[in-house]
C-alpha cells in the first residue's frame, strides 16, 4: 500500500494537490481491499458464517486473531499456524493496517510452545501473541476479548462495540492468500484410522473425506461436525462439506455423547421438568454469567415445571452463546440446560421480546478465574481420552466426481446461482453472487467440471 500511495504522491506537485492524491488513493484502496474480500467470498470458517470483509468496514483500536481452538480434539488451526506463520502474519499486519488499529493480537494456547516459539521468532511490528490457559470456551469471542483487553462486550453486542474486531486463523490465511475461497480446512479425527488435518474441496461429500482417511475403525458409527461441545450431529453422510465445516469427529453410534445429541426438545423438556433439582451449577459454570451477562440456565430449566403445551419463557436466554459447558459438564443430573435455552431464545426471538435496556449490568463474577473448565476435564468427562489424536496438517488427493455447493453458508443473503446446466466451469470461477447492497459474499467452483444441477439450494458441478 505505502508503494503505491508514493507512487501516486509523484504525480502531484503541489501539497494541495499531494494531500488530495494522499486521501482519494488510501480511500479508493482501502475499499479495493473490502472489495477483495468480499470478492474472495471469505467467511468467518467456523460458527455461523459472518462475511469477513463486513468487519473491515470501520477502524478500530485493535485488532484480535482466534487461534483458541478450545474444541477437544480440534486442532487445525494449530496446524494452519504451524504451516502457513509468515502468511497469518503477513495477513494480521494487513488487516491491522486497514483497520487503523494499534496492534494486532494473537490469542494461542500457551500449551502450544513449538507453535508460539517459532512465530515469535519472527514477529513484526506491532504483533503480539497472548498466550491463553487451556481451558474452554477460551475461542468465545466475549471470552477472548476479556482474557487479552480484560473488557467485557455488552450483553447482546460484538466486539466493534469495545473497539475490536475478531477474526479466526483461516480467515486470514485467506485473506493473506489473496484467492477465492475453494477449499476448506479439517481435522478429521476420532475413531478413523488415519487421523488428519486436510484440505477438501468445498462441496464433497462428508463420507468422502472421512474415507480419505481411512475410514472409520468401528462399525456403526456417528459423526459430529464442528466438534463435540458446539457441533451438529451429522444426519446425511453424504451431506456436503461448507465453507463453516470446520471439524468430523467419528465415534461409535452407541457413545453416550452421540446418545445425548439424539435427544429431542420433547425428551430434553420432559425429563428437565421431572429431574432437575435447582442446585444452580449450570449457572454457576456458564462462561456468559460468569461475565457478568444475565443469563442464568437454572431459571430456564425452572420454567419447564411451569409450562405445560408451550414453554414457559425466561429473559436473558437471548445471552447464551451455545458453548454446552451447563449441559455436558455442569449438571449433575445429565440434563440439557443448552437446550433449553436455545428453545426459549428461539421463543423469544419469534415473540420479539427483547431484554430491557435499561436493565443493570452487572460487573465480572468474582469466581471467574477459579471457575474456568479445564479442556483436559471435557476430555475425561465426555469419554474422550480415547479419541486424542495429533492428525498433522497433511495433503491429500481428494479429487470427487461431484460436488454439491450450497447456496446459504453464511450469514446474510443466500447467494444466487450465475451459471446453468452445461456450463463449464474452472476452480475459482464465480458460480453465485449475492447483490451489492446486501450481506453476503459469491461462491466459487471448487473444481473444474460441468454445472450438472442448478437449484434453489445448491449447484452441482460434475467432474468431466
Ligand atoms: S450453553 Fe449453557 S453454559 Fe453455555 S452460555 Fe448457554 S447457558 Fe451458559
Ligand atoms: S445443573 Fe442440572 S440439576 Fe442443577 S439446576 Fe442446572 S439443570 Fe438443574
């Protein structure tokens, strides 16, 4: 950028003229560079989907990298930082510098030695890394935010409203790499027989890549995506791989955490009302309260035995982030406190019931640096010792037939199909777009082939 800027300044002759060259051309640049991520179709690659180049739209005093990974037996962004440091580097200084902000920092487990010692080696100006404990949910963004600045987000807010904006490792690999988003990476782990972090192509088949790596070793067996606190249980094997797919963890169909993510709201409901005792340990781990925001699980599960054909509902569930910490570590009981809150926030949204402004806030829970849960913990409690596993950061040759690419990865508008049956496509070529003026970002080929479906929902590509 300062290259170009100077030679812009050359042409100009008076400081006038200089000063006019100086803010059209950094202005001009710096939306080429949301245009280029926007362009890229780069989303935040785990959780929802957030469109990167959406956060670059305003300076801020600082700026945050994910490289918590708190999920057990999730590591690729370990992987990533290890394989690709100058380019996450480079791409922090870029965005810190768009941004205006004063720093950019790193977050990274201090467990990780090797990974800290051989970036540190080579940190730039105005980069630091923020060694944080092993514990979950060290990757939330509100606990992040607290754990490097010590500042809380306001309940309901994002980061922006502190001055900071977040973004994970993949994301600015991607941006550093400066190309469309065609491929995702994953660790595939659990019970496979040839554990991995790879690279697949966005769009095959989840059964495809567990079967590049070897396949499962035990039969039946299930699959989570994204993890075992925050992740979905896979319910179509062959269901594509996405921009957000960040993880495939296979365990035995008879784990007691497969059993538990088969529970439907009427059973999780039914045996909350009849079970649950109140000791209020949900609330007194929930990384959200502990931060000070109202949200409180035992008053949710305290409502079931209120309600009889609609839930009975309770404030300050808007709060809970989904981290399953209540559900799968703190209830003695083995209720699911997360699922109560999600359907009561799923409730209140349909209702349109809002928290009050008005109402206090309240400061950090004075227990918050003794209460944190250790991740070595989760993996003793959720029967996960013998699922550990390195999977290293490897390439592999993933060339499928096909690939199904959804329309709706990310947050904001689906993105529109631009090409038909018969076309033939490239890997990088646009495949969908999403207008201007709205939240999105287009899709690429992740393969060249011929367009052998166009939907609604996804395009199918077909290798030739
Ligand atoms: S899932 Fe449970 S522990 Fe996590 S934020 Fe929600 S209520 Fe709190
Ligand atoms: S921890 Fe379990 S038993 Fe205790 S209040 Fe929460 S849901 Fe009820």
């Amino acid at each position: 950028m300062r290259r170009r800027l100077l030679e812009a300044l050359d042409y100009a002759t008076t400081i006038r003229q200089r000063l006019t060259v100086y803010y059209e051309t950094a202005y001009r640049m710096s939306a080429n560079f949301i245009d280029q991520v926007r362009r890229q179709g780069i989303v935040g690659s785990g959780g929802a989907g957030f469109p990167a180049y959406a956060k670059l739209k305003q300076p801020v005093d600082l700026f945050i990298v994910n490289g918590a990974e708190c999920e057990p037996l999730l590591h690729k962004d370990k992987e990533l930082m290890k394989a690709f440091g100058d380019e996450i580097l480079s791409g922090m200084a870029r965005i810190r510098d768009h941004l205006g902000a004063s720093e950019a920092v790193l977050g990274i487990k201090e467990k990780y030695h090797d990974v800290i010692d051989a970036l540190q080696a080579k940190l730039p100006e105005k980069i630091r890394i923020h060694p944080l404990g092993d514990f979950y949910p060290a990757g939330d963004e509100f606990v992040l935010v607290y754990e490097v600045t010590g500042k809380v987000i306001p309940r309901g807010g994002l980061p922006l409203h502190v001055g900071i904006v977040v973004m994970n490792v993949e994301t600015v690999l991607d941006v550093a790499l400066d190309r469309p988003v065609t491929h995702k990476y994953l660790t595939v782990g659990g019970a496979v027989h040839d554990p991995k972090t790879v690279r697949a192509p966005i769009g095959a088949s989840i059964r495809e890549v567990i079967d590049a790596c070897g396949g499962a070793n035990v039969a039946p067996y299930a699959v989570l995506s994204g993890g075992v606190m925050m992740g979905k249980l896979v319910r179509n094997i062959d269901d594509p791989i996405t921009k957000t797919t960040g993880g495939l963890l296979v365990f035995p169909d008879d784990h007691p955490l497969i059993a538990k993510y088969r529970r439907t709201y009427t059973e999780v409901n039914l045996i909350g009302k009849s079970a649950c005792d109140q000791c209020s340990f949900c609330t007194e781990l929930c990384p959200r309260y502990l931060l000070g925001h109202p949200i409180e699980p035992h008053l949710a599960m305290r409502a079931l035995g209120f309600s009889h054909e609609k839930m009975s509902l309770v404030v300050g569930t808007h709060f809970c982030c989904e981290c399953n910490l209540c559900s799968l570590i703190a209830c003695p009981e083995d209720l699911d406190p997360k699922n109560v809150c999600v359907q009561n926030k799923q409730e209140l949204r349909a209702q349109k019931i809002m928290y009050p402004e008005d109402a206090p806030v309240r400061p950090p829970h004075g227990m918050l640096d003794g209460r944190r849960t250790p991740v070595s913990r989760l993996i003793v409690k959720l029967g996960l010792k013998h699922f550990e596993n390195r999977g290293p950061l490897v390439s592999i040759s993933l060339n499928p037939e096909r690939v199904v690419i959804l329309l709706k990865q990310h947050v904001g508008a689906p993105a529109t199909a631009v090409v038909k049956m018969g076309d033939r496509v490239q890997e990088g070529d646009v495949i969908a777009t999403v207008p201007e003026n709205q939240l999105g970002v287009p899709l690429h080929a992740s393969m060249a082939g011929m367009v052998n479906d166009v939907t609604d929902a996804f395009v199918e590509i077909r290798r030739e």
